[in-house]
C-alpha cells in the first residue's frame, strides 16, 4: 500500500497540511488506498530518506516521492485512470498555473488570517520552531498577523475572484468533473479549515459552494477530517 | 473568410484590445486567416447585428460569434487542429481559469498604470466616452489613475507571481508548445504594449522572456503589431 508522511498536530488524527491534502485527495480521486505516517515539523530525521525536510513524502514500495506536485504526477503517470489531468500535457500544464497561484497568491492570503490559530494546533514539541520559523518569515508576532482577520477577510475574499467568476460559468476547476486543480484548492482551503474556526467564506458564495461539494467527494474524505 | 470587428485607434492599423488580440492569436495559432475590421466603442450600430455591443466579434459566413472566449472555443470546435487545448475538455476547463484570472486580476492590475496614455490611443470620437465611462467605473479621473505609477508598479509585478513560478518550470503555460492559456495573457499585454511606452516588466523576468517569445509566434503577429 502507498505510504505518506502527514503533518499531524498533538492529536495524530489532526492533518493540516495544505500540500498533503492535495496528495489525500489525488490518491483518493484515483481510488488507491494510501496510509498516512503523522509527521511533525521536528520530526526530519524521519523522512531524511527522502533527501530533503518537508511533507508530503509518499512511499510506493522502493520509490520515493516527495513535494505534491511530484506525487500528482507520480500517482498520473503510473495509475492513469481516472485521470487527474484528463487528456493529457495540456491539461497538466495549465493545472500548473493553478498550482503556481494556490502556492503564491492563495496560501499567503489565508496565512494571516489563520496563522494563530494553527500555532495551537501543531504539536507542542513543534511551537517553537512553527513561531520562530514564520514570525521571522512575516516580520511579525503570530498574534499581530492575526490581528484584525474581521476586517481583512473582505481582501481574502477579493483574492478568490477568478475563482468565484470560474465556478459561475463551471461545476468544478476541472470542468464537468473534479480535477487534481480541485484538488490542489480543495486541499489548501483544508487547512484553515483543519485548524481554525474563523470563516474564510461567506455561505452564498460559490466558492463555498463548491467547497461543500468537494468536502463530499471521495465518501466524504475531506468532511470527515479531524478540526480543531 | 472570417472576419472579426476589432478595436482601434484614429490609425486604424492601431489594435489595442486585450480581448480582441486573444482571438487574433486563437486565430493565427490555427492558420485560419482573419480580416480584421477596425472599429471604434462608439461605432455600435457597426455591430448591433452581433446582438450585443462590445468586440470582438466574428463572422464567419452566417455564423456570428461574440466574447473572445466564445470564439476561442468556437474556433475550437470548427477547426480542432492545431488544437488550442490539446486533449479536450479539461485542459480547456484549465484554461479558463486562466481566462478568469486574467480578466478579474491582470486586467484590473495593468489599468491604472496605462489608462491616461490609452485616452490618447483611442479614437477621438471615442474619447469623450472613454473617459466618463472608465471615471464613473474607478471613481476618479484618469490623470488620477495613472499617477504614481512609478512606484506602484512593483505591486503589478507581484501580480504576476502565479505566472512567474510556472514560467520557471515550463517554457509556455501551455507546456511544452503554447494553448490558448498563452493567447490569453500575451492578449492581455498587447493591450499595454500597443497604447503605452510604460515598462510593466523588468527585462530579466522570466515573464518578460516569456512574452519576447510569444511576440514572435505566427510570423511575429505580437512584435509586428503598430505601437503608440
């Protein structure tokens, strides 16, 4: 069975990571059982044998892959069907561009309205370095970057107009059916979701909407996840 | 042959619209040649027939086809190769949250920054309507739009971070060879180009290097276009 390190908070069965749902769910969309190894940020001797410090490393018998973009690829290339890019180079190219955009745009966008809260989520062994790692990163407290989430939330929300305006004229990012770029959305709207209980959307929006609809895919994966 | 009603300035070699070069490239990409009609925003009697009353519009033959992404995907149908989102439905489903981000994201960026110089480039029948519609759309005067763009042109080139990280990784957003995904945004920055000498983009962004080569597809159809 395919094996995948997760980053996990005190309480194992609390996964976060915005890059390992976005492996959860490509695995999932491709109905391969995957068993997920919680992880914690002090943890790097244990995925020293990946060549590198960050999750998801997922684990195939001998092969080794790491970084989600890789392990999309990885999981298309050797169970081709269903098809995370249906039709082939172009359609993973240009999900490309949406994974370019949840990493740049849309992680920094969500991080500072959330980024308190998940300091109480990561396991206590992790804090310190979560704290110091990105308070060094943003220039700021934890506590500062959080402040004032009620009001800037109405930027956040800004940040997700071409989104918002594609799932007017779409069911899912990826067309008629969900694609790895759903994935790569659904996966990093999991983790404020995992580890805060601020609200990120308004209900009528038709992000949250399909959110809603991405929550149930896979008998439910992402609305059974552990939160805080 | 097909025909399509495309902005212009007083020159009517002067094509500035971001909307109608993307179905100047979707055209060219698929060899299909494309008498271009110069026309001007108050010319909408020209184009009434269309049933609405921006551009581009197309003709082809009885067949009328208005919105560049309408056409992108009309094109697509009638003339499958060379494909514009090679592999079919997801890889255009990508692509058009390429469009989207484009129109919502990019083309609000690149606007103050070039409005004022875009008064001089449109026709001067259109310029009385150019500058109340686009004042009552900002709430402030173009010269007021326009200032400062020194400085607040390294916040347009922030924008661009999703494109910059997928241009590192791949030569087109298209992959390997350009999609309609690249028409898109090199479409979109014609717009600048043609009306303004303001310098969006520093040389050595990959971005920049992106764009000098998609100038050069199709005979040079992007560099030999005429320029304020």
């Amino acid at each position: 069975m395919l094996q995948m390190y997760d980053l996990a908070g005190e309480d194992p069965a609390l996964r976060f990571s915005p890059y390992c749902w976005r492996s959860r769910f490509a695995a999932a969309h491709k109905g391969l059982p995957l068993e997920t190894i919680p992880w914690r940020f002090t943890d790097k001797q244990a995925i020293a044998f990946s060549g590198q410090g960050r999750v998801p490393v997922l684990r195939d018998g001998a092969k080794v892959v790491h970084d989600s973009w890789a392990i999309a690829e990885y999981l298309e290339d050797t169970t081709p069907m269903p098809a995370l890019f249906a039709g082939g180079a172009t359609a993973r190219a240009h999900a490309r561009f949406v994974n370019t955009w949840a990493d740049t745009i849309l992680l920094p966008a969500i991080a500072p309205l959330i980024i308190r809260d998940l300091l109480d989520a990561v396991a206590p062994q992790d804090r310190a370095y979560f704290r110091e790692s990105r308070e060094q990163r943003f220039g700021r407290t934890l506590e500062e970057l959080q402040a004032d989430r009620d009001t800037r939330v109405a930027g956040f929300r800004q940040v997700l107009l071409p989104l918002r305006h594609l799932l007017r004229v779409q069911p899912w990012i990826g067309g008629a059916a969900p694609s790895y770029a759903d994935h790569i959305v659904l996966g990093t709207l999991m983790w404020p979701r995992c580890v805060s209980h601020f609200e990120l959307l308004q209900p009528d929006d038709p992000v949250a909407e399909w959110q809603a609809r991405g929550l149930d895919l896979y008998g439910g994966l992402g609305r059974s996840a552990k939160r805080v």
